[in-house]
C-alpha cells in the first residue's frame, strides 16, 4: 500500500512538473518580450520627434528635395497614427511594414543631402543627424534584441513538453519586428545629375504637403510643424546591403 502511495505521488508530482515550470518559463518569456518591445517604442517615438524638425532644416537648405521630404512626412505621419492606435505589447504587420518604409525613407533623404554643402556645414542639421543616428542605432539594436527574444519564446512554445503548457493555457506566438520589404533592404543610391533635372517648385500660392499644417505630433510630444496630405510616388533604387539589420550611419 505504501508503495502504491509513493507511485501516486511521483506520478502526480511528474504530471505538475510538466505544466507548472513550463508555464512559469513561458510567463517569463512573454514579460521579457512585452518589455523590450516597450524599449523598442521609445526609440520610434523619439524619431517621430526628430524627424519634423529635419525635415524642415532639409527644406530650408535643399527646396529641390521637395519629393523625398513629402514621403518621409507622410511615412512619419502614417506611423504616429499606427502608434496611437496600437495598444499590443509588439508589433503588427501593417505597423512594421510602415516602419521599415519610414527607416529607409530617412536612410535614403540623408544620402540625398550629400549634394548639398551648405546643409553638410549646418551645425543645426548636424546635430539631428547625430541625434538621428544615434536613435536609428538603438531601434536596430532594441530591435534584434527583441527579436531574439521572440524566438526564445515562440521555440518554448512548439518544443516538448512546454507546448503542452502553452496549449492548455493558450499562449500565442509573438511576432517579429523585422525589414520585410526588399526596396527598404536596398541601399539607396542617388543620382546628382537627377536633382539638377528635377521639375521647380510649383507656382506661388500652390500649398505642397509641406506647407499644409498636417504634421501630427508623436505620443507623448506636442509638435506643431508643416505636413499636408500629397502623397507622391516613392523609388529607392539600389543593391542589397550585406546586414538589412545594420542601421543607417550617415556621412558628415
């Protein structure tokens, strides 16, 4: 009888040990994923802040940009929406596809800036490139982080006998925060001759985007600066760099 007993117990005890340290590994997991994506955020928002006030240098020093300029606007503008919209502890599709675009809309308007001295010698523009590219590092870094830590998790799920946990309690996959678009892993490329051939500005009295008012500020700022609702054609030529992951480093 003692001996039925003491089966009873291990048995029992096996049973419990396959549910209850799975189930608390699998908390732990997601925690750690809800909070680096939470880091992740912050370093979108902070680019949502810088990415007007660059805008506006650019077009003080570089009015032939005015077709790279309305796409990083509307990109930017398209993103913030998706942010005050989202209350997901992660990303979803729509809102990392947006940001891939807006990632390679910025590389490519400070490649586009090179043909311009005048900005290349702006202390102003120098200070938000730095601070710019500096925030693209900790995006792309918060960004593998948060992505190793997805594959972490989601392999906890499918593997034996932690799946049996993530079932009966209904844990969900989590989803990458990842450059899915292949004209966003291109590296721009700029043609100088093309801007000298761009067509001028339009006719006085003609708002473009820029000149509309239609910037909406970044949660958590209060930003008043020129947006509009143009939404022009957007072409990134190019070759695919070595590490899509690896953020943009600007010349200066």
């Amino acid at each position: 009888m003692l001996v039925l007993l003491i089966i009873l117990v291990i048995v029992i005890g096996g049973a419990l040990g396959l549910f209850i340290a799975p189930y608390n590994s699998l908390v732990r997991l997601r925690n750690v994923i809800q909070e680096s994506w939470r880091q992740v955020d912050v370093e979108l928002n902070r680019r949502y802040e810088l990415i007007p006030n660059l805008v506006e240098t650019v077009r003080a020093g570089a009015a032939h940009e005015r077709n790279t300029l309305e796409e990083v606007t509307r990109l930017r503008n398209q993103a913030v929406q998706m942010a005050s919209g989202s209350h997901s502890d992660g990303p979803d599709p729509q809102r990392d596809q947006i940001e891939s675009q807006l990632t390679g809309a910025v590389r490519n308007l400070m490649v586009q800036v090179e043909a311009y001295p005048q900005l290349r010698s702006n202390e102003n523009f120098l200070e938000l490139q730095r601070e710019l590219a500096a925030t693209e590092d900790r995006i792309a870094n918060g960004r593998r982080y948060y992505n190793a830590n997805v594959r972490a998790y989601n392999t906890k799920i499918e593997s034996f006998p932690s799946n049996l946990a993530a079932n009966m309690f209904h844990f969900e996959k989590a989803g990458y925060f990842q450059v899915d678009d292949a004209a966003v892993r291109s590296a721009p490329t700029v043609n100088f001759g093309e801007i000298s051939q761009r067509p001028p500005q339009s006719e006085p009295g003609t708002p473009s985007q820029l000149e509309q008012g239609g910037q909406t500020p970044a949660p958590g700022y209060q930003i008043q600066q020129p947006g509009g609702s143009q939404q022009p054609q957007y072409h990134q030529p190019g070759t695919a760099p070595e590490d899509p992951e690896e953020p943009f480093r600007p010349q200066q």
